[in-house]
C-alpha cells in the first residue's frame, strides 16, 4: 500500500481545502495587520469579503460536482444476472459509531441503502464490503465493523458479505478488494458509490484490472437548479468543498498513475 500518497494526500488536503483556506487567509490577513501592513491587510480582507459573497450567492459547488455526477447515469440498465455488488466505505461515522455503539452514518448512507437494494434484487451475486479506516478512539473499530452492524439490523447474514478492512483511499479499495475477491475475467460487477465519487472509482478499478458497472448514487446536485441564484453560505461552501475534493483527487490520482484518466468515462462491463 501507498502510505506516502496517503499521508502527503491527507497533509495537502487539510491545507486546501476550501473552508479550512478560508480560515488559513482570515488568519494571515490578522497576522498582517497586527503586523503593521494595514493597508495590504485591508485588500486582503475585503477580497475575502467578497469571496465570502460569491460562495453564498453562487452554487460554484453545484457547477463543479454537475459534471462529476452526470458522467454516468443514474438508474442504469442492469444485467438479469450479477456476479458481485462491491459497496465503497464513506457512509460511516465510526468514532460516533463506537462512542454511542449503534449505527451512525454520514450524508452518503445511500452507499449502503442501494447496496442493500441490490443484495436483495441479485440474491445470488456476491457482496463486497471495501474499506478498512479505524476509529481514532479504537483502531480496531472500523468502518467494516459499522457496516457489519448495519446490515446484520437490517436482517442480513452478514456470513454472506466479504469485508475487505485495510484500504484507506480509494486505490487502496480496488487494490485489497481485487487482492481478496479475486474476481474472474467476463464477470459483471456491480460498483456501488457517490455520483461525484464514481468518475475516479471507476478510473481506479479500470487500472488494477477489474470492470464494473456504475451505479451512482447519493447525488448533491439537481439538474436545472444548478444556475440558480440563492443565499446559502454554509451548504454552498460544504458542496464545494466535495467539489474541490473530488476534482483535486482527479488529478491526483491521474498524475500518480492510479486512474485510467483524468475524468474516467469508462471501463465496464455492458449489461
């Protein structure tokens, strides 16, 4: 596994993400002016102000996941018969999960309601469950063991389900998912995530070798409604900051070599 990808990764996105930038500048402008650089202290602000401004007025988040999310379509024609349904982690509070010892999910829980749906329509397919982050109280509790629990309360055999619980990222999900379902070739599998997620997964999946089919889920944007003018600072900045992720993961991902290409659009199996 890639640990230097994945620490540089984390260390570059806490730098730059949008809503923790913001902070960073609000705190060099502060620094400026306590300083004694008033005057350039007083641009830096007010081109702050103004940023604010176009964030809470402009859906710039909805502009950059719309082509992400429409890359594939949703509801897709599917195969009668399936060899796997693979669910990508991501929808699981685990610290929340542990400290309260019952299931708490995050925005993305469509994730595991689709990958459900899909166990119950294709009772024969095998079932994947990739992603193996820990709780930073317990390290032994990990976003496996969250979905584990959802899914023995929604009356699965979890016995049925493999979990693959070392990936930390994306990659590392299509790697150690190939590495332990060995899936064969002509096989049809179904990849279960988030629409502005899917472009980069199936990128990942096509270069170790393993196609799927798409199937989007838990979309951010609304078609029609993304030139709409509003007043929503704090949902406006959460949508772009997934945005930025997710388009910044793109690339990452396509300069290291772990995608197919930049903007996937490709790589699966046809019905």
């Amino acid at each position: 596994m890639d640990s230097v990808f994945y620490w540089v990764s984390k260390l570059v996105w806490g730098l730059f993400a949008p809503d923790h930038l913001l902070l960073i500048l609000l705190t060099l402008v502060c620094g400026l002016f306590w300083s004694g650089y008033q005057q350039i202290a007083l641009y830096g602000f007010s081109a702050l102000v103004l940023l604010c401004w176009v964030i809470a007025l402009l859906p710039v988040g909805s502009w950059l996941l719309l082509p992400l999310e429409t890359k594939f379509p949703a509801n897709p024609p599917l195969p009668e018969q399936l060899d796997g349904i693979i669910m990508l982690a991501g929808a699981e509070k685990i610290d929340a999960s542990y400290a309260w010892q019952q299931v708490e999910l995050k925005a993305y829980s469509e994730r595991a309601l689709s990958f459900m749906q899909m166990a119950r329509k294709y009772p024969d397919a095998r079932l994947v469950f990739t992603g193996g982050l820990g709780s930073k109280l317990d390290k032994q509790f990990q976003e496996a063991d969250v979905a584990a629990l959802l899914f023995e309360q929604q009356g699965f055999d979890i016995g049925t389900i493999q979990f693959e619980r070392r990936s930390r990222n994306t990659y590392e999900n299509a790697l150690l998912g190939k590495e332990l379902v060995r899936p064969e070739k002509g096989e049809k599998w179904l990849l279960i995530t988030s629409a502005s997620h899917m472009p980069r997964a199936v990128g990942v999946f096509c270069r170790v070798g393993w196609p799927v089919i798409p199937y989007p889920v838990d979309h951010w944007t609304v078609p029609g409604e993304s030139t709409s003018l509003g007043f929503a600072f704090g949902e406006n900045l959460e949508q772009l900051t997934y945005a930025v992720r997710e388009w910044l993961g793109l690339a990452a991902y396509h300069i290291t070599g772990k995608t197919s290409a930049w903007v996937p659009d490709t790589c699966s199996n046809e019905p």
